[in-house]
C-alpha cells in the first residue's frame, strides 16, 4: 500500500513539472526562435545588464549556441523535474502572469515574496530585471545560495494582521491618496524602509505574494498591496500590471479592493486577482479609484 502511494505522489510531481515545462516553453518560444536578443541599449538604464551577462547574451547569439536555451530556463527545467514540493500558484493562476510577461518582457518585475516559483518568474522574464523582496533573511541566503542568479533583498514590515481593520480605516485618509515618494509619505500603510531600488524603478508588472498573512502576529500584506498600488500611479508614465495572490483571505480580498481598486481589476483566476493600474502623474486631477 505505502509503495502505491510513492508512486501516485512520484507521478503528481513528474506531471506538475511536465506542466511547468510546457508552460516556460510556450511562453520563452518566441524568445529562443528569435535569431537576436534584446540590445542593451533598449533596456531602461536601471536595468542595463552588466557585462558579463550581456556577454552571455552574446554566447547564445553566435553560430556555434544558437541552439541552446537560456541558462536560467535550464536551472528552471531541472529544478522543478527534480523538487517535491507543489508551487504555490496553481496552473491557471501561474498563467495570468505569464501571458502578461509574454507581452511585457523583457521588463522590470517585482515579486514580493522569495519562495519554490521564483526560478520560474526570473525564467518568464528572460533577459529582463525580476527582482524579490524577502521578509526571511536567512532564507534568501539558502536560495541564493543555490541559485545565484536569483536577486533578491531583504525587507521588514512593522504591522501585524491584527490591525488589518485599523490601518484600513487610516488608509481612507487624504494623505494615503497623496501620489509621491513613498519615503516622505505620511500616510500609514506606506512602506518606507524598503530596499531603495523599489522606490526609484519604474515597475512593469508586481506581484503581490508575501509577506506572510495567514496568522494575527504575522506581517500580512496590507502595506505591500497599498504601496504597489501606489509605486504604479507614481511612474512617469504607462501603466503597471500588479497581481495579488491569496485574495480567498479577508486582507488579500479588502486591501486589494480598497487600494488597487475594483475599477482596475482586469482579472481573478481562483485566488489571483490581476489588476492594471495607469500612472497618475500623466494626467493630473486622476481620482485614486475611477467609477
């Protein structure tokens, strides 16, 4: 009986990392049939790969490796054929980041959150920027560790789950729909201590996945959902794609309502809401939330 239920258990992760396989495939195709990669120059300066990635870039554009996948879609590959943990993000809710990465990438990406997918959304972004905010430090040293190529930062939160309802009521205040550098915000829910390069790039898609939420003394994501809100209205132009997941759960579901804003949402998949959200500097007199 315990040799039947390894191998159902061996059969469920072979299919999970078929599928992943099939999903990274389907959306890197036009990337590796492309006979050239992106030129630096068309990268944003903040993003401007350094030179030794940009002469890996030129690896795989000469005769000899044309071929060949990219490496971080090969670590990709191996990772998930090998590991014996389901990935948080089901097929489907995966795929609604993934079709807006097919349009968007390369691009600036963050990821609140370092967990099993993050090799999977640096792979989908293909020679563009993902970038993960941690709240555990010693758990970005374990991953990194192993996958060097990941970059990821630490980030600390000074709320709890347990004032969900309070910091709710402060963020309806006029301050906590000042558009601005979050750094100098006076509003409550504003993440001010956060890795600076949050504050001073221009973020094309963010995902909202962590910090941890699901117990009272927990950090939950009440500010990471208003602050992503509010980096997106804050660009100089052009809109940004923000995705938050766990939405079943009263903070996912209230935060990502009241600040993202219903008017915004493009899309739910199970538990992953997807909202585009257009800067607010490019047009003045913008209402936070339109009808």
């Amino acid at each position: 009986m315990r040799s039947k239920v390894q191998a159902n258990l061996n059969l469920k992760h072979i299919l999970i990392g078929l599928s992943l396989i099939f999903l990274l495939l389907l959306i890197l195709r036009p990337n590796l049939s492309s006979s050239s990669s992106p030129s630096p120059q068309n990268l944003s300066p903040s993003i401007k790969p350094s030179s030794t990635s940009y002469e890996k870039q030129q690896e795989i554009k000469s005769p000899s490796s044309c071929t060949k996948i990219p490496a971080s879609l090969a670590d990709t590959i191996i990772h998930y054929t090998t590991q014996n943990i389901t990935p948080q993000q089901t097929f489907k809710e995966v795929s609604v980041t993934a079709r807006v990465l097919q349009k968007k990438s390369p691009c600036n990406f963050l990821v609140f959150g370092l967990g099993h997918d993050s090799l999977m959304w640096s792979a989908l972004n293909h020679a563009g920027r993902t970038v993960f905010l941690e709240e555990d430090q010693n758990w970005i040293e374990s991953i990194t560790s192993k996958f060097p190529s990941l970059e990821a930062y630490h980030a600390t939160y000074n709320t709890k789950v347990s004032q969900a309802e309070e910091l709710m009521q402060l963020g309806k205040q006029e301050e906590c729909t000042v558009v601005g550098d979050l750094r100098y915000s006076k509003c409550a829910l504003a993440l001010k201590e956060l890795p600076s390069l949050f504050y001073e790039v221009e973020w094309d898609l963010i995902m909202v996945d962590a910090p941890t939420g699901y117990i009272p003394e927990a950090p939950g994501r009440m500010g990471a959902i208003y602050s992503a809100g509010m980096v997106a209205r804050g660009r100089k132009e052009g809109e940004t794609d923000v995705f938050v997941h766990d939405v079943d759960r009263i903070v996912e579901d209230k935060f990502s309502s009241e600040f993202l804003c219903e008017s915004y949402l493009k899309e739910q998949e199970g538990r992953l809401r997807h909202f585009t959200i257009p800067s607010h500097r490019s047009e003045l007199g913008m209402p936070f939330c339109p009808n």
